[in-house]
C-alpha cells in the first residue's frame, strides 16, 4: 500500500466524529420525526406528511445535485470538502435546536413553523452531510483502506442509532418530568451542541489527498451526463432510496408498534422476567445513593421500544465487524446483495407476530440486526468505489455529484418512508390524540412496519443483480486509478 494513501487511527475517529454527528439528527428524524409532529407538536396526519414530504424534496432531493456540484467547484487551501463540514456547523445546530422545538401558535402558525424549520434542518443537512460524504472519496485512494475506514464510521453510526434508540425516549420523559415536548427540547438542544463540536473535529483531523488527474473545469451538463451514463451510479441511487424508505418506515413505526400494538401486560412481564427491572432498581439505588437524582420513567412501552432497538443494535456492531473481512474476500456487491436479503426476512417475519410473542419479537429483531449490520459499512464504500468506476471512464473526477446519489437517495428515502408512515396512519384511522387506537390503526401499523417494508429491502437487493463493480473489477480499478495518480499532471 502507498503509505501516502495510508489513514492514521486519529483520523479515521475524527472523520467518524462526523457521522456520529450527523447521525444524532437523521436517527431521530428516523424514528421520531412522525411521531414527533403527530403526538408532541399535535398536527395532525396529512398536515404532518405534508410538511415531511415537501420539506424533504425540497431541501434535500432537489439541493442533493445543486449541492454536489457547488461542493466539486469549490477550491480552497482546505480542499474541496472540509471546509464545508466547517461551514455549515454552527448554522445546523441551531436548525436542529428550532425544529424541535414547540412554540405555542396557532393552528396555521404551528403548521408555518414546522414548515420552516424543517425546511432549514433538511437543506442544511444536505450542505453539510453532501460534502462529508464526498470526503471520503478523496481521503484515500486505497479501497482497502476505504472499507476500514467505513468501518470506524459505521461504528461511530451505531453509537448514534443506540444513543436516540435506546435511550431518547426515556431520556425525554426524565427531562421534561414527563413532558415530551419540554425532553424534545432539552435533549435536542445538547445534541445540537455536541454536533457542532464533532464537526469542527472532523475538520480539523482530515486531509484531502485524492486529487483530479487533470487540471480542467469541467462543465455542469458534462458532469450531469457522465452520471446519467453511469449504470452505478443509477443502480446505487435506486438502491439507496429503497433501503432508506425502509428504514425510514419501519424505524418510524416502531414507537407507534409499542405503544399501540405490542401487549403491555405481557411486555411488563417480560422486562421483569429478563431481569430488566431489577436492572434499572438497583441502578436507581446505587445513583441515589451517590447523591445523584435518577428515576427511570415507569412506562413499558418506553422501556420496551429502547431494549428492542437496543438488542438489534448491539448486533449490527457485530455484524460490522464482518463487514470487511467478507467484502475482502467476496467483493462488496456480492456480500450487501446477500445480506440485505437475508435481513429482510426478518422484517417479514413480524406480520405473524401477535401482541403477547414478546420473546419471538425481540429474537427477530436482534438476528435482523446482525444480518443487516454486515451491510451497513459497504454502502457508502460502494458510492466511494462508483465515484472511482466514473473516474476511471470518463477521466474525470466529480466526487461530490456522485456522492448526491446518496444525499439524494437518503432525503428521498427518508421522505418517502416517512411520509408513506403518516398516510399509513391516516388511512387506518390513527388518532394521535386518543389514548387508544381502533383494531384497524394497530393492524395498519403492524401490516406497514413488517410486509411493505420488508418488500423494498428484497427490492433493493434484487436490484444489486444489476450493479456491475463485482471484486475483479474493483481491483482494475483501483490499479489503473493508481497509475494515472502516479503520473505528473503537466501543467
């Protein structure tokens, strides 16, 4: 390995740093943004899908492109991509901080509010998540490298997921004293100081070292065409969208799931039952008696919801730790194709879960967990490497348009996801203001979280059929790419 190409442990922490970051913001919008605006801020579900959806086409389907290719033509000592992660830090915090906020205005003021905010929240993510991601695609050249380093980062990804999985919710319900909407508050307004910190990190510990082969300034509509002949990349953009819309809608479903589906007698029997209970009692004793105030809200379903993403959790980092290995060995395509259909199973598998199969939900949940963590780092190493393959055809780098394929896919998966959660819910009777939901609701959310999810993942995997960057041609690649690099540019 050219040792030029070669990343420290330092930096592949500091660019993690960034998407842990990031991640504090997208795990939520994942998982609560629905929920947020339909039982804590009170709109109700069209006016909710509305604001998603639109917000979400607008600031980060239709910037993603705008986006990359501002960040391609920018020129600094800094590089191209970093200083961008600089730029949009302060800015994104303070997003984060207003969008979770409740002002109390009126009906169309609130919708108004809402509007703006997560307009300003999704397009500044864009800014600064599009060029972190084009990052690493210039940090090395080396894919080997690039798989380790999606490693760390998909590492730092999971810390965030189980952060705002596991512990948000009750979390929020200790920091409101009970009130969701003060915990929103509170907990967001931390997050937003520590991203900003983890950004100016990432900034500081990263080198940008793959640069162009040629000196040249290329066209817009070059850039546009070369991407659109890009068989990759058009694989990879349609199988970006349909893993987030899964994501997207599961992940979004599963706090209405506990709290609207899941049997919360047999729930609480089971917590007691695994030693849960006794867990957090003798914490709460051993912190009362250190002095510290702790009390973990009594609620089943908030317990249950974090334990459940907890579970799955701890075994996607262990099915990241053979992520590399297999990729090493089989190519990436061929292990996320895998994978991806493997986990997916599953997800299926909840459609024929009743209330009271506590036990059987969580053991599907941990073993979808591990099956779809092995994919998890190979995503964005497969944009990196379609950014190589355009690269390698063309003779011309334009790594941060590439990388909007998957800004792109992600705010449009996202969207999508989210928004078909909200329409789910309305068209199933969903009543975010009633303390209990009609049979029709809880079958909605049952049917929509397991069988319609679960068929964009087959989807998508069956998509990777048509992805042709298997092993030998990464290795090509990656070889002539090398050459080229190590040839003078004349000037």
């Amino acid at each position: 390995m050219n040792d030029t190409q070669k990343l420290s442990v330092t930096e592949k922490i500091g660019y993690s740093l960034g998407d842990f970051a990031a991640n504090l913001v997208f795990q939520t919008l994942v998982t609560y943004i629905a929920f947020f605006y339909t039982d804590v801020y009170q709109l109700d579900n069209v006016t909710a899908s509305s604001v998603i959806f639109w917000c979400g086409i607008l600031g980060g389907v239709v910037f993603s492109p705008i986006m990359g290719m501002i960040a391609d033509r920018t020129n600094t000592r800094w590089g191209k991509y970093r200083p961008w992660v600089l730029w949009t830090a302060i800015p994104f915090g303070i997003a984060i901080f207003l969008s979770f906020s409740t002002p109390d205005f009126g009906a169309t003021g609130k919708v108004l509010y809402a509007f703006g905010t997560y307009l300003l929240l999704v397009t500044l993510y864009t800014a600064n998540n599009l060029p972190y991601a084009a990052l690493s695609g210039v940090l090395t050249g080396n894919m080997a490298e690039r798989n380790s380093l999606s490693a760390y980062r998909f590492a730092a990804v999971m810390i965030a997921q189980f952060v705002i999985q596991v512990l948000l919710l009750p979390l929020i319900l200790m920091a409101g004293d009970g009130d969701r909407a003060a915990g929103f508050e509170a907990l967001m307004s931390f997050f937003a100081v520590a991203g900003v910190i983890c950004f100016f990190i990432t900034f500081l510990t990263t080198k940008e070292r793959v640069q162009p082969t040629q000196k040249e300034n290329s066209r817009i509509m070059d850039d546009l065409g070369d991407l659109f002949r890009n068989r990759p990349w058009v694989v990879m953009l349609l199988v970006v969208i349909l893993v987030f819309v899964t994501l997207a809608l599961k992940g979004g479903l599963y706090i209405y799931y506990f709290e609207n589906y899941v049997g919360q007698q047999e729930l609480a029997e089971f917590l007691d039952d695994i030693g849960f209970v006794g867990f957090i009692a003798g914490l709460t004793s051993f912190l009362g008696g250190m002095g510290f105030g702790f009390e973990w809200p009594d609620d089943p379903a908030a317990s249950g919801f974090g334990l459940f993403n907890g579970g799955g959790i701890v075994m996607m980092i262990i099915g990241i730790a053979f992520s590399k290995p297999l990729a090493d060995r089989f190519g990436k395509r061929n292990v996320f194709r895998l994978f991806l259909a493997v986990s997916s199973v599953f997800v299926l598998a909840f459609f024929w879960f009743p209330p009271d199969a506590i036990g059987t939900m969580f053991l599907s949940q941990v073993l979808h967990g591990f099956f779809y963590g092995i994919t998890i780092p190979l995503l964005w190493a497969m944009i990196a490497d379609v950014a190589d393959y355009s690269e390698w055809k063309n003779h011309r780098r334009a790594t941060a348009i590439i990388f909007s394929a998957m800004l792109l896919g992600l705010k449009g998966g996202l969207t999508v996801g989210s928004t078909i959660t909200l329409w789910v819910l309305e068209a199933y009777g969903y009543d975010g203001t009633a303390a209990l939901q009609s049979e029709e609701a809880r079958f909605g959310i049952k049917m929509a979280m397991s069988a319609m999810a679960s068929g964009f993942f087959f989807l998508a995997a069956a998509l990777l059929f048509f992805y042709p960057i298997d092993k030998r041609m990464e290795s090509d690649i990656e070889g002539e790419l090398a050459a080229r690099h190590a040839t003078p540019v004349s000037p």
